[in-house]
C-alpha cells in the first residue's frame, strides 16, 4: 500500500450497501477499514475481494453505539495508519431511545475528528424515508429504523460548525433504501424483506456515496439511486472518475 493512500473507514461495511461502498472507494486507491460488529466472516470476504482487485483493504471489529470498542477501533487507525481521510458512517447507531446508544454517532465522530486533517470527508448515509421522517409516512415496520436515522442526520448538522473549523465537510447521501440496521445482530437479509422491490447493494447508490467522499466541489445533500434529483454519473462511469481524480492527484 502506498504510505500516502488515503484512509476511508466504513461502519456497517460487511454485507449489503455498505459492502458495496467498501468496494467502490478501494478502486479509488484508498485503504479501506470495513468495520463490523460481530460478521467477521462476511467482513474477510469483502476484504478479501477487495485485495484480489488489486485494492487494499483490511477488516475491524467495534460495536459502534460502544465507547470502548470505539475508541479501540480509532487508536488502531492511528496507529497504523495516522490519519482518516473518509468516514462513511452507513450502520444505523441503535433504534433504542436510551441517551447513551442515541448519542454513539455523535461519540464515534467526535472521536475520529483529530485524525481528520483539513479536505477530510464525513459521508453520511440515509434512506428517503428516514431523511423526510417524520413529515412523510414510512413503510410498515421501519419506522423504528427511520427515526433512528433521522437522529443520527440532525445531530451531524448540529455539528457543522465544528467541522467547518477543523475544514471537514460533511454530505448526506439519501436513497431508496437502506439496508443495515442497528448493531443489534439483525441480518441484512431481515431488512431487505421489507424493500423486496429495491436491491440493497445498488450500484448507483453506492459510487453516488464514494463520489461524495472526493468531489472537488460537495454538496451537502446528495440523492441517490433513482431519486428524481440523484447526482449524474460521469461520461466514463462514477467509478472511472473517481480513479481518476485519484490520480490527478485531487485535493478538496
């Protein structure tokens, strides 16, 4: 790996979307630190296909909504690589009310920011259903996952100014659908049940996130994956531009 390459961590990043997003930012030349609660199987897979494309990529265990695996999990990204670069926060925190699991995203950001140098990127991922919630009705039985996520939104643009001190910006990646719930042991495959319409690993979903993590320009809000204003992929597909913006050498 190349000592400079860029870091990008991603919660919930085993199966499904976040999978998915693992495997777009690696063609993009970052190291990528798929992050899981307890699939350790699932996570070795995704880096493992990751390393066969010729990325690099390696597997971390941390229960996200706990303070100790969290602050286990950034001490190793700072000592094994020194700085973060993409934090994709994809894995819903907990849909339980209790304060402490209510408040892990924000915990899990405020302990990632000093390894976040200026040009860094926090992406954040959402359905449509959680990012209109409550003003719109949510489908049967994801209306726990909803809330939960729309929690998680408002709390990160309660810390805008924040990350415009330290030159971190942040986006919001809004798309059908959202497939990982809380670290709470739930298969991706329950969740997915209840959107039989909508595949939860779609690609255009997935390189509209990575896009975000590199855009010279970010939007603060970004929708994806057949939203009516979903961002337009590049004439050579989103996945060439952004290795190619790679290459370039792209700053933010």
């Amino acid at each position: 790996m190349p000592a400079q390459s860029p870091i990008a961590l991603v919660t919930g990043a085993s199966c499904g979307l976040g999978a998915e997003v693992a495997r777009h930012l690696a063609r993009t030349g970052a190291h990528v630190i798929v992050n899981h609660r307890n699939r350790r199987g699932e996570a070795d897979t995704v880096v493992g296909a990751i390393r066969r494309s010729g990325g690099h990529a390696s597997a971390v265990s941390a229960d996200i909504v706990d303070d100790d695996a969290v602050t286990a999990m950034i001490d190793d990204v700072a000592h094994r690589f020194g700085h973060l670069d993409t934090l994709v926060l994809n894995a819903v925190t907990s849909t339980d009310a209790k304060p402490a699991k209510r408040d892990a995203q924000r915990r899990l950001v405020e302990a990632a920011l000093p390894l976040m140098a200026p040009g860094a990127r926090i992406v954040f991922i959402t359905s449509n259903q959680a990012h209109f919630y409550p003003d719109k009705g949510v489908l049967k039985g994801y209306e726990p996952i909803a809330a939960s996520k729309r929690a998680d939104e408002t709390t990160l643009y309660a810390m805008r100014a924040e990350f415009g001190r330290r030159g971190i910006h942040c986006t919001v990646v809004s798309g059908d659908f959202v497939d990982t719930l809380a670290d709470d042991g739930t298969d991706c495959a329950q969740v997915v049940n209840l959107f039989p319409q909508h595949d939860p690993a779609v690609p255009e979903f997935a390189a509209a996130v990575a896009r975000a993590s590199v855009e010279p320009h970010p939007l603060s809000i970004v929708y994806a994956a057949g939203h009516q204003a979903a961002v337009p992929a590049a004439a050579d597909g989103p996945v060439e531009a952004l290795a190619a913006w790679h290459a370039a050498g792209g700053s933010a």
